[in-house]
C-alpha cells in the first residue's frame, strides 16, 4: 500500500455508547477535518466497557497495530481526555510499545496539560458559563475525576475559576468533594439559580444520569434538595469551540514532531 502523503490523526476518546454522545464526536471529528485537511482520521476508545459494548471499536494499541498492519508509516495519537491521567498514560504507553512498527509515532496532549492550557480552559469555561452569570445566575461544572494524580489539575482549574468569578464553581464526580460541597460554595455566593454543565469531552452517560438525570443522588437533584434550581446544560465540551480548539491546537503542536 502506498505510504498516505500526510501523517494519519489517531483520536483517543475515553469513549462512549450513549446516542447524545454522537454529537460532539461528529463536532469534533468535522472540525479536526477542516483544519487538517488530507490527512487519513481512524477513532479508538480507551474504555475497555465502552468497547465491549460498541463491537468494532478499538484501543489505542489495537488501532495502531492496525494502522501499522496496513502499511501506514507515521501516525500522530491525539488524547482527547480532559487531564493527563490513566487514560492518557495509557495512550502514551500504546505508542511507546508500537514506536517500532513505524517510522514515527507521537502523541498529542490532553485538554488539560500546561498553565497555559489552564488559562485557556477557565477562559473558555468562563465564556460558556457568561449566559448565565448575566442572568444573575451561578455556573457549576462537573468534571470526571479520578484518583490519579492527575486528578490535581480540577482543583487548580476549580481555583483558576473562582479567582475569575466566584459564580464559577467546578467539582468532580469522582474523587472530588461532591455535590453537597457545591451547595456550600453557591450559599457563600447566595445563589439559588445555577447553570448545571458537563465538563467532559461528551454529554453521555455522566451528564445525562449523574448530572441531570431524575435520581435523588443525581447532581440536579442534590441542588433541589438545598433548593437550588439547576439549568442542565447538556452539550459536552467537544461541542463548544473556544474547548475543542485547545484539543486542535495540541494536535497542531504535535504534528511538526514526526517531521
Ligand atoms: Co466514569
């Protein structure tokens, strides 16, 4: 097979079946198709359980020895989680382990991955959030979490919110300080209105049921119980430009490194 002129973009999403998840992969693999043009675009899913249950997909490691099996020669891998954490450490590890099988293999960064990056992120989630601050109300943001260590760069960026607005209040769903937490940040602003947003890559699973879904110990309704309304927003940060240019931007940084 004759080598692609242009090095092919891998996406590694920690993936997902939820249908309102469809949305933000097609957002973002469009505008990754508009700004690098001719370049081949294959997915992969970190998630082992999202895999099960989606046949045909693959990992990163299996998405590169295909790659690799077809003949293609230089591959960029870009993360499309929102820290450096297992999932990210496992993509890093997928193109270590198959560097030999071609000429050059890189990875692009997580949304999350320098102070620049955490400038960027509150700005962009800060301009999200702005409908609701001008409507008087607060903006809460619910991120993943995880025990990692990379789980430190939510409470930086939760800091780098509150610095910027104190309406603007991010917590995790896991490995975080829950919910009843985020109650006791909006009393200290006196909101009793808030934007209820995701802060991960689609508005799945975790937004629709952790988040907005009808169970008592959903986030939604947490907030109610404390007679807090909350305002689901259900679009994932792949769908709001100003976030899914900063993926864009370190597949950008990382293409020039094949060369
Ligand atoms: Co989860």
């Amino acid at each position: 097979m004759p080598d692609a002129p242009q090095p092919t973009i891998l996406l590694a999403a920690y993936g997902s079946r939820h249908p309102r998840a469809r949305p933000a992969f097609d957002a973002l693999e469009a505008r990754i198709r508009a700004r690098f043009p001719g370049h081949p675009m294959a997915w992969s899913f970190t998630s082992r359980n999202v895999r099960r249950r989606l046949p045909g997909t693959l990992s990163p490691h299996q998405a590169l020895l295909q790659l690799a099996d077809q003949g293609t020669r230089r591959v960029v891998v870009q993360s499309l989680h929102i820290i450096p954490g297992g999932e990210y450490d496992e993509t890093l590890a997928a193109a270590s382990a198959l560097r030999d099988r071609f000429e050059a293999v890189t990875v692009g960064a997580p949304l999350l991955a320098s102070d620049v990056d955490l400038r960027r992120v509150a700005l962009a989630l800060a301009e999200l959030a702005k409908p609701d601050l001008d409507a008087g109300r607060a903006a809460v943001f619910m991120g993943h979490g995880t025990e990692h260590p990379g789980n430190i760069w939510y409470a930086r960026l939760a800091k780098e919110l509150e610095r910027i607005d104190p309406r603007l209040v991010l917590d995790t769903l896991e490995a975080g300080n829950g919910p009843t937490a985020v109650v006791r940040r909006l009393a200290t602003v006196g909101a009793t209105c808030v934007g209820l947003h995701p802060f991960l890559l689609t508005a799945g699973m975790h937004a629709q049921h952790d988040m907005a879904g009808d169970d008592p110990d959903s986030w939604r309704s947490v907030l109610a119980t404390h007679g807090i309304e909350a305002r689901p927003d259900l679009r994932g940060a792949a769908e709001f430009p100003p976030l899914a240019d900063i993926w864009l931007d370190h597949l950008a940084e990382a293409l020039p490194l094949l060369d």
